[in-house]
C-alpha cells in the first residue's frame, strides 16, 4: 500500500484523505497553519512542511485554489518532483454522505426562509455551476449566497432566529465603504456585490475584488432543481458564470487557482476598469 502525507488540513486536503483513506497509507498532514500543527486530524499527525524530512513516503498530494502556490513550496523544499502529485478536482467529495444530507436539509430551510422574508439571493462559485451540472453540492468546496440588496444582509445579520451569525467586516481601507463583508448562517457564507462605478463588485482575498457588469443582475433570478428541491439563480447566470470562469464553465477543470478567474483584479486594476482611471 503507497504511503502518502496530503498537504493541507482544509476543505481540499480533508477532500483527498476521504477520497484516499481506504486504498493509500496515511502517515501524516502538512500544514503552514500554525495552529494545526503538532495537532492531528482524524488521529493523523500534523507537521509544519518543512518538517517533511521526518515522514517516509511515497508522495505529498495536494489540491485547491492554492495549488500552484503548494507545488513552488514543495520544490522549494528540495522535494523530488516524482514525489509531489496533484490530485484533480473530478477526484475530490468534499463531505460525507452524512454531512450531504445535512447540508441539503440547512439549504432546504434556509431557502424557505429567505424567500418567506423577500430575500432574494443567488448562488455563487462551485456550488452554483455544479447545480448547473447536476452534480452533488457535496464535490462543492463550500456553498456560498450573494443577495443582490446589501440592506437585506444587514438585516440577516441582527435576525435573531439565526442566533448569532458569524460576521466579518470589510477591512478600513478597502474600496468598498460598507460595513459586512459577508456572515455564516448555518456554515453558508452570504455575501453582495456592491455597486461601484459603472460595475457591481465584491471583494476576494489579499485586496482583489471581482468585478461584474450591471446588467448582469438586472433581470433577477430564477429556480433551477436541484435533487428533490429547487434554489436560486441570477437569471442571466450564463452571462454570469461566462464573466468570471470562461465560456467552458460546465466543464468540470482538472485544477482551479486565483489566476484563472477571469475578472478577479487588484484594487488599482478594478479603479481603472470601473472608473476610467488609475487609482
């Protein structure tokens, strides 16, 4: 049996030790998140990686959005390419069935409630294109909502049938000038696009925004089934997904970072596209 560490301890590395537990040796997590090493995940050790030289194995498999940045790291350490593998995205479950289950039943009430309150919101990311797919939400790394008016996510946040929703706030000097960046409900991230010049953005990571035209969230939303319940769509979705993965979205890609997306710009990229100007 081959015997393998898996860089990371988050949704993509927890993905890999699911889908490789029963057929590969685990012998241990690498992690740059301080907190999680010397802990363990799933009675796993997890070490820094630089501490690598410690395990015997076969290969360090890695996978999402960070890859490319996980692979320079690797080399970097002197690791021997034969023994860094990239697992494919079409490889990965990113819950159990018991979680599937749960996550269905939280979308199921959480939809209910949103459109009982005039909510509208719309799907985003993977979540949203693997619905298109008809795939499982559970090879979704996350499930995000964005609502189209930010006066409704200020509401949801002081909706005490919620309870206490996990809130962060914009950073002070970030272009966009509201105060919630996006809340968890029920671990579903729900987020805007804020008007900003001629466009509507939101922001990603790292002062990187991405930026959509207007138009694209004029026409509303729509219903698209998903297993026995349907959830909520922009309505010119195409147009929406095209923006920002490229006119192939439905397929499903072998790998997925920051510098694929097709409208993800840094703050002084978003001043000249929305405004004409250099920031």
């Amino acid at each position: 049996m081959k015997k393998i560490v898996i860089f990371g301890t988050g949704n993509a590395g927890r993905a890999i030790y699911r889908a490789f537990k029963d057929s590969y040796k685990i012998v241990a997590f690498i992690d740059n998140n301080k907190d999680m090493i010397g802990k363990s995940y799933e009675g796993i050790a997890v070490y820094a990686p630089d501490e690598y030289k410690k395990l015997e194995f076969d290969y360090i498999a890695y996978s999402g959005v960070w890859h490319k940045q996980m692979r320079d790291q690797l080399e970097s350490l002197d690791i021997s390419s034969k023994q860094i593998k990239h697992i494919n995205e079409s490889e990965l479950v990113y819950m159990s069935s018991k979680d599937e289950l749960e996550l269905e039943r939280t979308l199921k009430e959480l939809d209910l409630y949103l459109r009982s309150k005039g909510i509208l919101y719309f799907m985003v990311g993977s979540a949203g294109i693997n619905v298109l797919r008809g795939r499982s939400l559970a090879c979704s790394s996350d499930v995000d909502f964005y609502v189209l008016d930010y006066n409704k996510l200020e509401a949801l946040a002081k909706d005490e049938n919620f309870g206490k929703p996990v809130i962060k706030y914009f950073e002070q000097d970030s272009v966009i000038k509201y105060s919630i960046k996006r809340i968890n409900i029920c671990g579903i991230d729900i987020g805007c696009y804020h008007e900003y010049g001629e466009y509507r953005i939101t922001d990603y990571d790292n002062q990187k925004f991405f930026y959509m035209p207007k138009y694209i969230f004029e026409a509303g939303v729509i219903r698209k089934k998903y297993k026995d319940f349907e959830l909520n769509m922009l309505a010119k979705y195409d147009e929406y997904f095209t923006f920002i993965y490229g006119k192939n979205y439905m397929q499903i890609p072998k790998s997925w970072s920051e510098s694929d997306y097709g409208n993800l710009v840094s703050a002084s990229e978003l001043e000249k596209i929305c405004f004409g100007k250099k920031k």
